[in-house]
C-alpha cells in the first residue's frame, strides 16, 4: 500500500463520516421554542410593558404544588373585575409536552391545575393576563415532582 492509497482511503472515510453526519442531524426534531416566534420577536416592547406592568403590583402573583395539583394565586387588581387569559406550562425539552389553559379563578382568585396532565420535571410557567383593560405577563421555572 502506496501514500496514495491511504489519502484516498482517508478521504473516503472522511466522506462517509460527514454524509452520515448529516443525515443523522437532518432526522433530528426541531423544537423551537415558538412556532410564531419571529412576529413575536418585533413585538417585544409591549411584552416588556407588561413585564414591568406585573413587577409594579403589590400583591404577587403565587404559584404552588403539592403531590397532585398547582395552584395559582393571582394578584388583586380591582374588586369589580376578575383576570383573563391563559397560562402556558412550557417544558423546554419537548414542544409537544405544552398545555395551554385558559385563566378561570374562583371568588378568592385562586385557579387550581391538576397535575396528572404534566410529566415531572422542570417547566416554565407563563400567564399572561388581561384585567380593567391592562395586559399583564408573569414567568416562573418551577419543577414538578
């Protein structure tokens, strides 16, 4: 055996090496963190506004488990109106292990999730809510056990 046999030896293993590379990356899933996420991106400012809208309360808003539920504690803002909108639990890991649920709080504005729906593991918690005509957007990293 020659140089030259082992540089082209060398090559074609090269060859087969990145080929199957990118075959292998290309059969990988890609979850991104939002399917919309680039009009979502140019309209950032207003999420910051609700950000520092949220910051701005008095009241905090509360999230807590135990072995079988979360509960959600949403700040009071007016006597007269109750919040609406939704809350996202997002599991970075996997697109397709999200659940959305719309806010309906009792009397005490608490909401009740139960937890049969949710592997264990970290998540991320996102509410977003409207109430008297402001938006509002509250994030937490919380692990489900």
């Amino acid at each position: 055996m020659n140089w030259g046999t082992g540089i082209f030896i060398t090559i074609v293993v090269f060859l087969i090496g990145m080929i199957s590379l990118v075959i292998i990356s290309s059969m990988q899933p890609l979850n991104l963190v939002m399917p919309d996420y680039y009009p979502k991106a140019i309209d950032y400012q207003s999420q910051i506004d609700r950000i520092a809208r949220t910051n701005e309360l008095e009241d905090k808003m509360v999230i807590t488990q135990d072995a079988n539920q979360l509960y959600f504690e949403f700040p009071t803002i007016s006597e007269n109106s109750k919040p609406e909108g939704s809350i996202l639990v997002f599991f970075p890991r996997d697109n397709n292990l999200d659940k959305n649920y719309s806010i309906d709080v009792n009397d005490s504005l608490f909401q009740i999730l139960p937890k049969n729906n949710f592997i264990k593991g970290r998540c991320v918690v996102k509410i977003q809510w409207k109430q008297d005509s402001l938006e509002y957007y509250y994030e937490e990293d919380i692990m489900l056990n």
